[in-house]
C-alpha cells in the first residue's frame, strides 16, 4: 500500500536556524497519527515543513508516493493536503458561511464534504452561519477552521493543538469529529501536547525532542510506554 504520508531524512531550517534534523515518519491511509513533544519540539516545524511554509528543506517528503519536497505550497495542498495551523486562520471580518467558502476545492478527485454535511457534522455551525469570524466562541473557530479543509476534498488532515485552549466539554466534541473522521477513511497527523486527549484517538504516537523523532510506537504499547513517556513529556 502506499503511505499516504512518507518523510525520511527530513532536514529544515528556518534561516540559520537547523531545526530539523533527518525526522522519518511513515503514515498510511486511514491512520490516525499523533505527534508528541514538549514546546520547542519542533512538531509545528514538522507540519509547515510537509506544506512547504519553512525555510530550505532536505530529504523526502512523499504524498501518496510523490515526491513533495520541492514543491511550492499550492502544489502540495493539490495533492490532498489540509494544514489546520495552530492559529486557526479564521477570517475575523467574515462570516461562517464565507470562511467556509473561502479556500477552493482541491484538484485531487475528491469532492470534499457539502456544505450540508458540514452543517450535519457541526450543527452548532450552522447555527452560527451568519455571525462573523471574531463572534465565535474559540471552540467554534476551532471546529470552523477543521470544517473549511473538509470542504476542499483534502484526505490528508494536518491539524497542529486542536485541543489547545478549549474547555473540557469542547475538547469532547473534538474528539469525536476526529473519530467520525477516521469512520470516513480520513487520514490524520494531529500535533498534540494534550496527551490525555491524543491518547485514546491515535492508531500511532511519534515523541519529538530537539527537531528529532525520539520514540515511536502503536496504542497497543501505550501503557508500556507510559514510564518512558512520562519522562519525555512530564504527563
Ligand atoms: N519562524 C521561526 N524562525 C526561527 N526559529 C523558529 C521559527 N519557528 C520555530 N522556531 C524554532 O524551531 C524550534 C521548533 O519549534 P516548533 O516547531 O514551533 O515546536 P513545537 O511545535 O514542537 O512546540 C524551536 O526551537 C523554535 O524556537
Ligand atoms: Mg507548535
């Protein structure tokens, strides 16, 4: 099979700045992948690197086996990638129908999801289609901003701190759009520093430290890990 997401050797820098240093990470279609670290790690550097957003890049970088690595941006997000960035990117002067709207549907084959599915998934935004970005609640930008990348037919969802922030009853509900999305056969790397929430979810965890993969494993091995990881992330 394929990998739907494949980076060996990885090497990036932001100017000077070496920040990843040979990162491998193997994700097949339908996986659901976790990215531990503490801050600092370098996870987000991981994600912006996979959509071209760093600075130079060494190594590969494979998207349902293409080679990405020298790829601008745009290209990348055409061959079925959703970044969900940390910051959410929601229009604060638009409202949530349009930020919906907003980015144009990818050239992959995949339709992506209707507007009516995305209300049926997210009823709380379809009660909110007409309020504008910076009316939302932070849990509701949070949804809208996953919601917008279901729209463009991305498979491949990188999604960097969903959970960050949210009250615990938001994080619930998070959690299980990221269960629908695996029952619909969605890929997904979530860059996560709440364990507690990742745990149950990730089919794989990946611990970074220092721009470098230090532990990997399946949930299988998860209480095994636990000394291991308790020593890495304090949790
Ligand atoms: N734009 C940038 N320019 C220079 N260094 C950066 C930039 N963004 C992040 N870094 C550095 O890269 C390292 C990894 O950061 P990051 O990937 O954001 O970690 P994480 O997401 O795991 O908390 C840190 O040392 C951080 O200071
Ligand atoms: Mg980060």
């Amino acid at each position: 099979m394929t990998a739907a997401l494949e980076i060996s050797n990885l090497q990036t820098w932001y100017g000077e700045s070496h920040i990843l240093h040979n990162v491998n990470l193997k994700v097949q279609p339908g996986e659901v992948v976790t990215l531990l670290g503490r801050n600092g790690a370098g996870r987000t550097t991981t994600l912006r690197a996979i959509m071209g957003l760093t600075g130079a890049r060494k190594g590969s970088i494979k998207i349902n086996g293409v080679e990405a690595i020298g790829f601008p941006t745009h290209k990348i997000a055409h061959l079925g990638v959703g970044y969900c960035p940390e910051e959410r990117g929601i229009f604060a002067s638009l409202s949530t129908e349009e930020n919906l709207l907003l980015p144009p549907q990818l050239s992959t084959g995949d339709k992506g999801m209707s507007i009516k599915e995305i209300y049926s998934m997210f009823p709380n935004l379809e009660e909110r289609k007409h309020s504008q970005g910076t009316r939302l609640s932070g849990g509701e930008q949070q949804m809208l901003a996953v919601a917008r990348i279901l729209r463009t037919g991305a498979r491949l969802l990188l999604l960097d701190e969903i959970s960050e922030g949210l009250a615990p009853v938001i994080v619930q509900g998070l959690a299980r759009m990221i269960t629908t999305l695996k029952s619909k056969g969605y890929t997904i790397v979530m860059v996560e520093q709440n364990f507690r929430f990742a745990a149950p979810l990730a089919d794989r965890f990946y611990v970074m430290e220092h721009g470098q993969i230090v532990e990997t494993f399946v949930s299988s091995e998860l209480s095994d890990k636990m000394p291991v990881l308790t020593e890495l992330l304090g949790v």
